[in-house]
C-alpha cells in the first residue's frame, strides 16, 4: 500500500459518501498525521470484511468510519456486529 494509494481511496470514499461515518451517520473530522489523540470522529478507513480475514485495501472493501465505530468493530466482519453498531437506520 503505497502512500498515493491510500491517499487515492480515502479522497475516492470522501468523494462518493462524503465524510460521514457509515455506521453512526456523524461527520467525520480529519486530523493532522502527527496528531494521535483517539478522538471519537476522527475519520478512518475500515474494512467490511477485515483485513486479518483476508479482506482486501481497496473500493468494495473499504468505507469512512468513525474512530470509535472502528474501534467497536475491531477486526469482526459486518454480519458479526450487526446488533453491535447503531447504523444510524432509526
Ligand atoms: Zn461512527
């Protein structure tokens, strides 16, 4: 995964969702690279279906998500936190 790689999927998930989370629907904030402070709407990119389990780092896989729907989905695929995450459907 080479930096323009990554850079390309994020702004190409921003460009198609907007930067909202997509599982509590809240608005995303980017932070500076160098600013590690674990802030619940700090944007990041998650997995459907996890790396660990031999997801793949690219369109189709990936979505914006919230630090802290990130940090519940942990490495769980998306049937397994179902009932875990509010997905904003109310
Ligand atoms: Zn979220």
């Amino acid at each position: 995964m080479t930096h323009n790689r990554r850079k390309y999927l994020w702004k190409t998930l921003t460009d198609l969702y907007g930067p909202i989370c997509f599982y509590c629907k809240r608005d995303l904030k980017v932070y500076r690279f160098d600013d590690s402070r674990k802030l619940d709407d700090r944007m990041t990119i998650d997995h459907l279906w996890p790396v660990s389990k031999g997801g793949k780092h690219e369109l189709g896989n990936t979505v914006l998500a919230c630090l802290g729907c990130n940090g519940k989905k942990g490495s769980k695929t998306y049937d397994e936190i179902t009932g875990i995450i509010s997905f904003g459907l109310a």
